[in-house]
C-alpha cells in the first residue's frame, strides 16, 4: 500500500496499492483491517519524524541531532528507516527498538561533560520531557497492538496517548497533523494609528531633545524624605507638604492603608513610614487620610516591621537600637579577595550599606517631641519603655517578605552582636573614617545624587553625622529636588530612578520605525543629540578604590550626570544613535561604548548590568534585605545579554573596520548565554520586566542579534511559546504575581505593553504565523486613544522580584515601535502579492469574457 515518506508526495501510490489491495480482499472490512496492520507502524514513524524534524522543543531538537547524527554513520539505520517507511518492514517491535535506539543516543548526546550547573539544568529539560514523551509513545503503541489484535478500529485511548508524545503532528482529537493557526486574516492598515501615536511622542519630547516619563513605584521614598527632613531639622515649605499629602492619599489602598506598590496588599514597612511622615507634617491621628492606616497598624504588631523599617523607626527614637541588627563598618576592612567582601555585592546593596553600617555605629536618635511620644503610643501603646526590643529583633511579618533570613544569616547576625560588644574602638574609628571618604567619593561622582534616593537618604545623614557642617552633605541635600515629580493632580513624589536616557533610546527607535515625515526626522535628530551629550568620556580618579567598574564610555538610566552607567542603557542609547543615521564623529565614542559593554560581560558569557559579576559564588543566602530577592551579586540578565549584543552587531554592521576584534567573541559567548539559559518551553525569564514576555522579547532580540536566523529552532521554539499565549483578543498578557514565584502567570485580560513586547518579538524573529500578528496589531490599534496614546494598565516594570514599577511612556513608544515595524512588514507583503499577481502567466489568468 504505498509508503510514508514525510518528504514524499504518496496520494496516487496509495491510490493505485488500496485499489489493487481492496479488488483482491473478501471485503472491505478485512481490507481496512489488513491496511492498519500494514501501515500503522510506518505512519507513526513518519508522525515520529516530522515531530524531530518540525516540532522545535528542546526534546525534539535533541532526537533530531541524535538521528541525524546516527544516519551519517551507520548505513543500517538508515536502510531500517526506509524498509519501515516503505512498508517493507511493518513491526510494530521493530518501530519500537528503533525510537528506543535513539532516544538512548539523544540522551547520551546532551548528558554534559563539565559539572556546570547551567548545562546539566539544560540536560534535565531536555531528558524529563524526552522520557515522558517516550512514555506516552510506548503506552500509544501498546493500546493499538490491542485494536490489531481485534482486526482493527478506532481507539481513543490509543490517539490520546500519542498526542501526548506527537505534541506537534498529533492531536487528541483527530489524529492527524496538528493544526496550525495559519488562516490568513484581515491585515489592518496601521498607518493612521502610527500618525497619531507618533504625534503624542513628538508632544511629550522636551526642548533638549530628550524624552523622559515618570517610573513610578510606591510612597516609601516620599515618606523617608519627609522622615530625613525631620532628622535633620530641615523644615518643608507649606505648598510641598500640602502636595506630599496629596500623594499619600492618592497612593492609598483600597482598605486605606499603603503597599509596595498599587497592586500590593497592605504592607506594613510601607504603611508605617507613611503613617509616622504623614503626622510629622501635621496630619492629626484621627484625619481621613490616616484613620484606616491606624486600624491597620493597632491590629498588626510593629515590631514586626522589616529591618529596613526598624532602622528608621530607631532613628526617629520611635524604636530602640538593640532591637536593630548590627551592621559593621569593619566589613569594609576584610580582605577584598574574600567573597563576603561588600565589594563583590550588587552595587546599591553595598551602597545602602556603607551609609547604613556608618550610620548604626553612631545610634543617633533623634529628639523626643510631643509628636514622638504621640507617635509610640500610637504604634505600640502605652507600654513603650517597658517594650522587649532586643526580642523582636528578628521577628518579622510574613506578609511583608520575600523571603526569610536564612540560617546562616543568622548565624552571622548572632556573631556581628558579640563582636559589636568588644569592638576595637580604634578600628572603628578607622573603619568610619574610611566610609565617610568613600560616601564623599560617591557623591562628588554623581553630581551629589547618589545612585538613587533610597541610598541618597542614607549617605546624607551618614554625613551629617560625621559632620553637620559637611560641604558634600550640604550639596546632597540641594540636590534632592532632582528626585521629584510634582503636581497639583498626583501631588508631591519621589522616584527611584530618572529615565531620560532610557525613555529617549527607545523613543528615538520607534519613530525611526514609523513612516518618515519632517517633523519625525527632526524628532530623531535631536533625540540622538540628546544622548550624544549623555556619555560618560573619563575615567573617574578613584574608581578603583571605590570597588567601581570604570565608567568611561558608558551611558547611565537617567543621563551622564548621574555616574552609574548600566550595560543595557548603553547599548539602547548606542542603537537610537544609530537608528538616527549616525555621523562621523560618533565612531571613537561608539568604540568606547563597545569596550565599556565588553567590561559588562561574566564568565559565563551573559552580561551583567552596572558591572560584571565579581563573585564566583551566589551570596542570596547572605541577603539582609528581606523585602526583595536577587539583589546581593550581580548576575547575567537576558535583557542586558540581548540589548548588548543587538549594539555590538550593529556597531560592527556600522564600523566594519571596528578596532575591537574581542566584540565578536563576545557576541558568539553571549548567544550560547542565552541558548543554555532559555526554558524548557522555549521562554526566558526577565529580571527588569514582567517577566516571561518581556524575558522572551530580549531572549529573541539577542539570538536575532547573534545572527539566527527564522529557522533557529530557539527562535522557533520562542514563537511558539508566545503563539501558544495569545489571548481570543489577539493580545498578551502575564499577571505579576507570578515574579514572586518565577512561572508565567496568565492576566485575566490583555495588557496594551506586553502585547506590544509579544508583537515585537514575533516581527523581529520574522515568524511565519501573519495571523497571529495581524491579531496583535489589531489589539494595538483598537485600545489606541483619541490622543495617540494608550490606558494605563497594570505596572509592567519590576526589580527584585517584588517591587513593580509604571513606566509611563513604555504604554507609549513600545506600542508604537510593534505597529511601525508591523507596517513595514504588512507593506512588503502587499508588495509581493501585487508582483507576484503581475509576474502571473496570462495563459493561467481567469478573464472575463468580453462582450
């Protein structure tokens, strides 16, 4: 009856074997029988080999390498495979010691020769499924030897059991080839949605150029303004206060008290600061804006507050000193090459404590005022000197952690207390002297705003402790302004971070992206200007001695004057400047952001973000903060890996005579990064984003970048993942809980960014499946304003695995770079069509008869 070759067209040979088959049978019933005995084992193993072949699992990937692998050396296989797809051989056994065969090599051929831990996570996502596949093959193959045994027939059992192993050339239902969403929509026209989204980025570019939108996260910052003030005796004029206020109350849950972010439950870190700031600036205990916040903390035990929120309550004298965990400064003053050094720590840990270590030595507590003694019955009663703080020292509220202290944090806390006690006093001495220098160093470095204001905060009162008089901390407190966002609608706010740079790279690529007009080129043109001026062009003397990475070529997340430049920022800034148009000049500078870049790259290929990895070994385990997760060491991040590759190519595309020969390595390192660390179902997971999505996006922006190309079966497989999560809608959407626990969690409804991200992932990977993307465009363009903008949604920002953040003008530009970059493609394929449509023979062309 013919033969099943995949790759073979076999609809008359099975025409013309049946006929013959059916006129020699008694009836069509044995004939239908012996035709499934005859050729069930050659049609699963065609089913087998589509599946190596199309399916672009990890799993599949590996039986595809061992079968192609085991055809070039061994002529047996070969000729086995062809008696069995010809019908020459029909057992069902030998099927089976053949898929076993080469199962056992593909498992053989990932089994790794190093004990890395990322290539034996690898070979474990690709043996697990390997095996239960196999499984299920096995257990398909026995329920139709028993519909053999009977003379043939139908069984379901059987279908299921192999659609669970033929994931893509089976399914449940019929059997057969999966079907594909390869129907071809409607491809709307997107052009007038980019006019109108391009014209709102336009209106929000400022006069320098830049672009930059409000990153939004929660009142904790506001809040430790106001409590810095206070400490310091510095007064807040009556129009900022009013405004702070109005702040508080607009960030305010529904039940009334504060979170870590507007879609977090109530937290008590967040609801304390909140609570003690509001009524420093004059807000009575039963006001509005505080009463549910109170209700919240009388039924809650403050004592219970996380570390952070002890600290600053034993500043205010609203908590004692001996119920805070020491923080030395004598850790400063271990040798450096010891792992545990605070040189090998995440960079804004280490910042916040050096300021925190500098500041505990000293147990300065502010003055007991009417208010403060308001504020300790409030939080804690009437028992307030008689409260056992050195017990409630490590009694922490569950609902406001990450994660707990681990054992051997503990274990240390327990040493830091003894040795706190028989202290050098000379050492100590030493040790702050040292501290307060390199706080000094830090501000001088970063125009006196420090690498952000949770650290801003701490270096000024370290200061200020040291010496009220300090020139440094006088300078510091000018400059917190620079944190601000301030209106009469939100009120008084402070941010993490500023974002020009970062707002402005990516808005200078999607107008790139969008049809040209004048108004859009002098956009561009300035945008680049902008990020020109941005670069940091020196070293920094002392960067070493101040466990800094240099500096010189890199761009930071707000602009140059902040000091800190990030891997990432520069490689965004790096490819606007480049979607400009570029100009002479810019070579010398874009080699130093090469070389700035390269210094980014670990061990391991992946790249980190503000500098290298220092650390060979993971220190989460040591980590004090316990609100946040993964913020002790550095580490690879997909987005930074794929943003940096993506401006490495580029600048090589750009400058072929690139002086850096290492920028090539580099991005072959880089890519095998992000191949070995992509998921098992063909994801990768973001750090700085919400997070599978946008961990995909970069995934596949980066292996792009290396040069994959369509059919790379990591992009394939990177398609398919996010194919697999459309919504009915046509849009994405991941809910953020699931950063808590590191899986993809579905959003109950579509989000406008993370479609955004989905869509440019599928267009940059050219994925085949126009439907789908037409779908995704069409989602864009309907939740589209009359403004050229798009609604707020829920935060699409993260960092450390709890504190999501809204970055307000991603709702803007991502969108608009997805639709840009959707109607390149939907013109070019309009484009084709015609001409193929023209080309057409006119012999083969349908006319009307003329009349």
């Amino acid at each position: 009856a013919g033969h099943y070759h995949p790759m073979t067209a076999v609809g008359m040979t099975l025409g013309f074997g049946d006929a013959a088959a059916l006129a020699e049978g008694g009836s069509f019933k044995k004939f239908a029988a012996g035709r499934f005995k005859a050729t069930r084992a050659p049609e699963l193993l065609a089913l087998g080999l589509y599946e190596a072949f199309a399916d672009h699992r990890l799993e599949s990937v590996a039986l595809r390498n061992a079968i192609y692998r085991n055809w070039r050396a061994h002529a047996l296989v070969r000729n086995r495979t062809m008696r069995l797809l010809a019908c020459e051989e029909t057992s069902m056994t030998q099927l089976v010691l053949a898929t076993l065969a080469m199962v056992i090599r593909a498992v053989a051929g990932v089994i790794p020769s190093s004990f890395e831990k990322l290539a034996w996570r690898r070979a474990r996502d690709i043996v697990f499924p390997l095996v239960a596949r196999l499984r299920w093959f096995m257990r398909g193959i026995s329920k139709l030897k028993g519909v053999i045994n009977r003379g043939g027939g139908q069984d379901r059992q059987a279908r299921r059991a192999l659609s669970r192993a033929l994931l893509a050339s089976m399914s449940p239902d019929d059997g057969g080839a999966g079907a594909a969403r390869t129907g071809e929509s409607a491809s709307p026209d997107a052009e007038p949605a980019l006019r109108r989204a391009a014209g709102r980025l336009l209106d929000l570019q400022g006069e320098d150029g830049a672009w930059e939108g409000e990153m939004v996260w929660c009142p904790m910052l506001t809040a430790q303004y106001v409590l810095l003030q206070h400490i310091l005796g510095e007064p807040i004029d009556s129009g900022r206060r009013r405004r702070i206020l109005r702040s508080f109350e607009c960030t305010r849950l529904a039940d009334g008290a504060w979170g870590l972010h507007e879609h977090s439950p109530p937290h008590l870190f967040v609801t304390v600061l909140v609570y003690v700031a509001s009524r420093l600036l004059g807000v009575e205990q039963d006001d509005p804006l505080v009463t549910p916040a109170r209700r919240f903390l009388a039924e809650e035990d403050v004592l219970a507050v996380p570390s952070w929120g002890k600290f600053w309550l034993a500043l205010l004298n609203l908590y004692d000193w001996r119920g805070v965990n020491a923080i030395l400064p004598e850790l400063w003053k271990l040798p450096r090459g010891l792992p545990l050094h605070p040189s090998n720590w995440y960079c804004h840990t280490r910042l916040i404590y050096m300021a925190m270590a500098s500041i505990y030595a000293r147990r300065f507590q502010a003055p007991v005022t009417p208010v403060i003694e308001s504020l300790r019955e409030e939080l804690f009663g009437n028992g307030f000197a008689r409260l056992d703080f050195s017990s409630a020292r490590n009694r922490l509220r569950d609902a406001d952690l990450f994660a707990r202290p681990s054992v051997w944090l503990r274990v240390g806390y327990a040493l830091a207390r003894l040795y706190d006690r028989f202290h050098s006093k000379r050492l100590r001495r030493r040790c702050l002297e040292k501290l307060v220098r390199q706080i000094q160093w830090e501000l001088r470095t970063t125009s006196h705003s420090s690498i952000s204001p949770v650290s801003g905060y701490l270096n000024i009162l370290a200061l200020w402790l040291h010496d009220r008089d300090d020139a440094d901390c006088r300078a510091a407190l000018d400059q917190l302004d620079g944190w601000f966002w301030e209106d009469e609608e939100r009120g008084a706010r402070v941010t993490g971070a500023r974002s020009s740079t970062w707002d402005t790279a990516f808005s200078v690529q999607a107008l790139a992206a969008a049809p040209g007009s004048g108004e859009i080129s002098d956009a561009v043109r300035k945008g680049a200007g902008f990020l020109r001026a941005q670069q940091i062009r020196t070293s920094f003397d002392g960067y070493r001695e101040a466990f800094r990475a240099d500096p010189k070529g890199g761009w930071c997340f707000p602009g140059g004057w902040h000091g800190w430049p990030v891997s990432d920022c520069t490689a965004e800034a790096v490819l606007g400047i480049l979607a400009a148009g570029g100009e002479d000049g810019d070579e010398a500078a874009l080699g130093e952001a090469v070389r700035f870049m390269l210094r980014s790259q670990n061990r391991d290929g992946g790249f980190g973000s503000y500098e290298a990895r220092r650390s060979r070994i993971g220190l989460e385990w040591l980590n004090p903060a316990e609100m946040f997760g993964e913020s002790m060491t550095e580490n690879s991040y997909v987005e930074c890996t794929a943003s940096c590759l993506e401006a490495l190519a580029a600048c090589g595309r750009r400058f072929p005579q690139f002086p850096d020969p290492r920028a090539a390595r580099a991005i072959s390192r880089g890519a095998a990064w992000l191949r070995k660390t992509q998921e098992r179902d063909g994801s990768w997971r973001g750090v700085w984003g919400v997070q599978f999505i946008y961990g995909t996006f970069f995934g596949i922006r980066g292996l792009v970048a290396a040069g994959a190309g369509p059919g790379d079966p990591a992009l394939r497989l990177a398609c398919r993942w996010l194919l697999d999560r459309q919504r009915d809608d046509g849009g994405w959407g991941e809910h953020h809980s699931g950063c808590l626990t590191g899986r993809y969690v579905p959003h109950e409804e579509s989000q406008v960014i993370q479609t955004a991200w989905a869509l440019l992932a599928l267009l940059e990977a050219e994925d085949s499946n126009w439907t789908a993307i037409a779908r995704g465009a069409r989602f864009l363009l309907d939740a589209q304003e009359a403004d050229g903008g798009w609604p707020k949604q829920d935060m699409a920002g993260v960092f450390f695995r709890t504190a999501l953040l809204d970055y307000v003008l991603y709702r803007q530009y991502f969108p608009l770079r997805a639709l840009g970059l959707y109607e390149q493609r939907r013109r070019k394929r309009h484009e084709l069509t015609a001409a193929s449509k023209e080309k057409e023979p006119d012999a083969v062309r349908i006319r009307p008869r003329a009349a």
